[in-house]
C-alpha cells in the first residue's frame, strides 16, 4: 500500500512538473486531481471540524461541562448564510456578511494599532548615538543602525502620505523611502526564493530516495 | 450495574485520597528534612502577595526578600520552593481530575506518562475493567461532581490551617525574589485556582542538601479578574482621538469638501487594462487572493472590484473571479451584481462570473493557473492577502503575456509582485486605492485621518527620539510600551 502511494506521489509530482514545459493533458488531469481532492477533503474536514466538534459538541457537550449557548448565534447566522439560495429572501444572507466583516474589523482594529503604531512608534524611540558607557566612545555600528532605523521609519511614513503629491522635499524624502522599502523587499525575495529552493530539493529528495532509491 | 460502577470508582477514589493527602503533606512537612540536615539555611524573609493587575483573574504575585543565605552566609541556597496552602477538598477534587485524565487515556487507547506499580497505573487497571460506554459515564459524573465541589472551595479555604494541606507549586533558582503564580481558570484543569477564595503561600529556601526553611506563611489574600487594563490606557486614548479625527474628515467629505489623494500608478492602469482587454476580445482575471472577508485588505480589494466589475460590465468584457474562501465568494458576488446594477447592465451579470475553486493554497493556484493558461485573460489583477502562491501566479500571468496589476499589505509577497508584475500597490496603497477609486466620503476620510495620524506618530516618534537620546524622562517612552 506504501508502495502505490510513493508511486502515485511521484507520477503526480511529475505531471505538475509538466508543466514547466507547457500546459498539457497529463498536468491537467493532476490539476483536476488535486482541485476535486482538496476540496472534497476540506468540505468533510469543515463538516467535521466546525459543524460537528465545534458545533455538535459545543451544545451538546458529551463530558460534562456546560453547553454552550453562545454557539447557537453562530448556527443561526450560517443558516441565514444559506437563504441566499432562495431569490426572495437573498438578501437575508447580507446581514451575517455584514456582522462577520463588521465585527473582525472592529477587533483587528485595535491589534493593528497596538503593532502597527504603538510598537512602530516605541521601537523606534531609541538612543541614536549609541556610548559605551564605560569606555565612554560612540559605538558606531549600533549609531548608524540606530540613525538608518529612525531615517527608515520617517521616510517610509512621508512615501504612504496620501495627501500631499510627491514633490520638493516632501517628493524627495518619500523617494528615500522608497529605497528603504527595496531594499527591504530585495532582502524578503533572496531570503524567500532560499526557502523555496529547500522546497524544491526535498521534492527531489523524495523523487530520487523515496521512488528511484538512486539516494541512500 | 451503574450502582455497581459508581461503587467501585469512590471506593478507589477514597483509598487515593488517603494516600494521596498523606503524600502531600509529606512533601511540605519542613521538620522531617530539617531533622536530617546539618544546619538550616535563614529563611526567605517579608513574603508578601497581590492579586495580578489588569488579568483575568485566578492569579497571585508573590514577592520575597532573599535569604541572607541566598549567595553568601554558611549555608548557600540553591533555590526556593513555593507552596500553597489547600484545603483538602482541593485535594479530593484533584484525585478526581487525575481519575478523568486516566479515564480519557483508557478512551484513547494510550498510557503515555503511567509509571508501572504508581497510584495512576493502579487507577488504570482498576478503569480498564469497564467498557468504553460505562467510562464515557464515569468521566461525565466525575465532571458534573469537580463542578458541583467547585462551588464549595472559597468556604473550604476558610478552614485554614485546619483540614489541608500544603501543596508544591514551582520551583525558582536562588537570587528570585518574585514569583507570579498564574492558575487557570479552567475548572477542569488541576492547575485551577479560583477567584474570591482565600489562599496562603509559603517559601521554602533550599540548600544542596534539601535542608529547608520556610518563610512566614502569608495569607489571606484572594485573586479576582479586572474588567479593564490600565496598562491599555494609551491605546483607548489614541483610538479615540484617531475616531475623533476619521469623524471629521468623513463629516468633510459628506459636506462635499475637496479632498486631495495623489494619483496611484496602478490604479490609473486599471482603466487602461479593461480597456485593452475589450480590444482584444479577452476576459479580466480578478483574484482576490486567501484572506478571510474580514481581513483589511479583502475589504479593500472588494471595492477595486466593484470598480473594475463596472467598467467591465460598461465595455461588455467577459470577467473571472474564482475564490479560495467560500465567504469572499458570496461578497464577491454580490459586490459585481450591484456593479452591473450601477453600470446598467443586470441581465449581463452571470452567477458563475464569481466562483468557488477550493481551499486548499496550492490547489487553488493550480486551478488559477490553468485558468491563465486557457482562458488567456488579456488582464490579471492580484489584490488581497497573498502567501506563497504569489510568485507562482504572477509567474504563470506574466508567461501568458497578460498585463498584471498586483497589490498586497503581505510585506513578504510585494517582492514577488514587483519583480513580475506590470504594477503593484505596495502596502496601504491599496486601501488608499480603494478610497481613491470608490470617491466614497467615508474611505476618502478615514484615508486623510490615517494621513494626519501618521504625521502625529512621525512627530511623536522624533520627540521620543530626542527624549531617550538626551534622557529626558522615560515615562514619555514608557507611554508606548504595550503591556500584554
């Protein structure tokens, strides 16, 4: 049984390498394959996960403790959900649409102004010329991190300030900005196509030592 | 046969107890180790305790001075022990919690953690005897009793010194002189420690030898939960002023003001790329990428749509939207009916415009991607939340020869964007993008107040620059600290 799976594993790894040469009948039927088979398995994994353990369970629980009764909002919210397959009453499945994006706005509205500002701005209150408090010399590496870090965060700000167009030193600022943020995003690429690469190598890995055994 | 069942269970819970109290008590007993040491060390001195601040409760800070022969003296300490005082019915309901916990190893077939020939491996054998429907049984009655006794610890605490116990807790190295003790507040949980109950907590100084000397015992003290953390104070100060300052630009806006957003590269494209589609008799591929409805940028991308769906219904071009997320979907939808509503064209709007793929990541790009290949989309935009699948997406549209507009607050995946497509809002330029395109008084206002609220934190960050540069006084700084 292990066996057939290493093999279809590897034939189905083949057929979305296939790909890289062109779009053909054999990378479409793996498509078709891994589309039909993920969504079969998340539509049981749901059903299983939120309608019948969380749910279920929830408000009918089997150990003992309290039943939920919170869970029912939830419940008659989904349901509400579903009344956008009738035409009459569709626009009843707005209502939950508009909770769920109303309300999971309002609470990630304080988590992005803790770690989007208040840490922002905390982080970058620091020392610029950074002393050795015994020696009593500048240490430069930390100063100039610490002045590049202050530059950065004022300079990225003046490039998403939306109000004012981008010219004299207001343009000439926001463009140092924008070397701030390339720079940042060349670091995140190089670092990202790494990660990818280990990808890449394990798929090899298990193409040669799983199926081929050309690995030890 | 359940008579029978419950029998057997509290007859094995009472044979527990006795042993497990005696235990217990042995564990705290400081004048069974002193006996055997050469010399005592000096005890821990002026314990004292607090409720934990702006918490959810069933928590205690311990604070102590060190032993004097904590790092010096004769007799160095090596750690410090804490206890805390507890009544036995605590005791009781902690053999019952260690019962369930057996019970639901029995249940899942695993005896992971059992030691042969201890107390819980003679529980096992005794709960092994009963079917897995009878356990079922016993877990819940032994549940519904944990609860039910629950409700009697804060008058049982009130029995102090008599009829308890002192229990072990932790342990902390030498030169500690604090200790939170954070309970949980489940009451299942054997960690529990409940609120409005009076506790009593000693420390023991430790020496390499085990000898021990216990502090005074201090007690009563009571944790209780806070509805409200000081400690946030700031952070409701700078929401309301923020609110304050989105309130009056959106009042601005509604009163017809001019309200100035500089123009955006990829957005003035938008236009021009609908149109090249319609001359070239392809459609637009609109991909909304793996966030929830509730994530910001969605919301964002869902207002570009609903601009992009109506100059495409406008030019009559055929548009694609397959979804990763069943809810963006059903918003998605109604988000171009209402653009082809708005252009004019209801009967042009076709239910499977907007289309669920499946939610798994790669399988949806697999699909996404056969989609580029086939359908030949003159067009790609990319706006939402994207992960790894990013690169594999623009990659797949840039090889089709479509023209691709990409934009995304994911700072790992902008690199991905930039490097190959034809142009990308990075960041908040794409819920500026959305204000910018919808015209609607409360995006454009909300955008100026996020505007001015960066000027302020850009000013505030350079005061707090020169204030920790010149030490002017840390409770400026100390402003900003979040404490969790």
């Amino acid at each position: 049984m292990e066996l057939l799976g290493i093999w279809v594993a590897a034939l189905l790894t083949l057929g979305i390498f296939s790909f890289l040469y062109k779009d053909n009948p054999v990378y479409k039927i793996c498509e078709s394959i891994f589309i039909g088979v993920s969504a079969g398995y998340w539509a049981i994994a749901n059903f299983f996960d939120a309608l019948h353990k969380k749910f279920w369970i929830g408000v009918f629980p089997t150990d003992g403790s309290d039943p939920d009764y919170f869970l029912w909002f939830g419940a008659l919210l989904g349901v509400l959900m579903l009344m956008r397959l009738s035409s009459k009453i569709g626009w009843i499945a707005r209502w939950p649409l508009a909770f769920i994006v109303g309300a999971t706005a309002g609470l990630y509205m304080m988590l992005y102004f803790v770690s989007n500002a208040m840490n922002q701005v905390s982080s970058t209150m620091r020392d610029v010329i950074v002393v050795n408090s015994d020696t009593q010399l500048i240490i430069w590496g930390e100063t100039v991190g610490s002045i590049l870090i202050v530059i950065g965060v004022v300079s990225g700000l003046v490039y998403f300030f939306f109000s004012k167009e981008h010219k004299g030193i207001f343009g000439r600022t926001a463009r140092v900005g924008i070397w701030f943020l390339m720079i940042t995003f060349g670091a995140h690429f190089g670092y990202t196509v790494m990660s990818r690469m280990s990808l890449l190598i394990g798929r090899i890995d298990f193409l040669f030592r799983d199926w081929l055994h050309l690995l030890k | 046969m359940k008579v029978k069942m419950l029998l057997a269970v509290f007859l094995l819970l009472a044979i527990c107890s006795n042993s497990y109290a005696q235990d217990t008590t042995a564990e705290g007993d400081t004048t069974a180790i002193s006996v055997d040491s050469l010399r005592l060390p000096a005890p821990p001195g002026n314990l004292s305790g607090r409720d934990k601040p702006n918490d959810h409760g069933h928590a205690i800070i311990l604070d102590w001075e060190l032993s004097p022969d904590d790092g010096g003296g004769s007799n160095s300490v090596l750690r410090y022990d804490i206890y805390k005082w507890v009544p036995q019915l605590m005791l009781d309901i902690n053999l019952v919690r260690d019962s369930i916990i057996i019970i639901q190893k029995i249940i899942r077939k695993t005896t992971d953690g059992i030691e042969e020939g201890s107390q819980a491996d003679s529980m096992l054998k005794v709960f092994s005897k009963f079917s897995k429907d009878e356990l079922f049984d016993i877990r819940n009655r032994l549940t519904d009793h944990i609860k039910a006794e629950n409700e009697g610890l804060a008058e049982a605490s009130k029995s102090y010194p008599e009829n308890g116990a002192w229990l072990f807790i932790d342990k902390k190295p030498s030169g500690t002189k604090t200790f939170d003790h954070i309970g949980s507040k489940e009451f299942k949980s054997k960690g529990f420690v409940p609120d409005y109950a009076d506790l009593y907590y000693r420390v023991d100084a430790v020496t390499i030898t085990g000898a021990k000397a216990s502090s005074e015992i201090f007690g009563p003290i009571q944790s209780s939960g806070q509805w409200y953390n000081t400690y946030r104070t700031p952070v409701v100060f700078s929401v309301f002023l923020f609110t304050i300052l989105t309130v009056f630009y959106v009042m601005r806006a509604k009163q017809g003001a001019d309200l100035y957003v500089r123009p955006l590269g990829g957005i003035e494209a938008v236009d021009d790329a609908i149109g090249r589609a319609t001359e070239m008799g392809r459609p637009i591929l609109y991909v909304l990428g793996l966030g929830s409805a509730a994530d910001i940028a969605t919301i964002a991308s869902f207002t570009i749509l609903g601009r992009v769906a109506k100059k495409v219904a406008e030019y009559q071009t055929e548009l694609l939207v397959p979804t990763y997320d069943p809810i963006v979907m059903t918003v998605a939808q109604e988000v171009v009916k209402s653009a082809y509503l708005d252009a004019g064209r209801p009967d042009a709007y076709k239910e499977d415009t907007v289309h669920f793929v499946t939610q798994s990541q790669f399988a949806y790009v697999a699909a996404v991607n056969g989609i580029m290949l086939r359908e030949l989309p003159a067009t790609n935009v990319y706006m939402g939340k994207f992960f790894a699948e990013s690169l594999i997406l623009a990659e797949t549209g840039a090889l089709a020869g479509s023209i691709q507009i990409s934009g995304t607050d994911e700072i790992a995946q902008i690199p991905f964007f930039i490097v190959a497509c034809d142009y990308t809002l990075i960041g908040e330029e794409l819920y500026a993008a959305s204000a910018y395109l919808g015209k609607d008084p409360v995006l454009l206002g909300s955008l100026k107040a996020q505007d001015y609220a960066k000027a302020a934190i850009i000013i505030l960050a350079v005061i707090g620059v020169i204030v920790a540069q010149f030490d002017f006084g840390h409770y400026y700084v100390d402003l900003f600290e979040v404490v969790n």
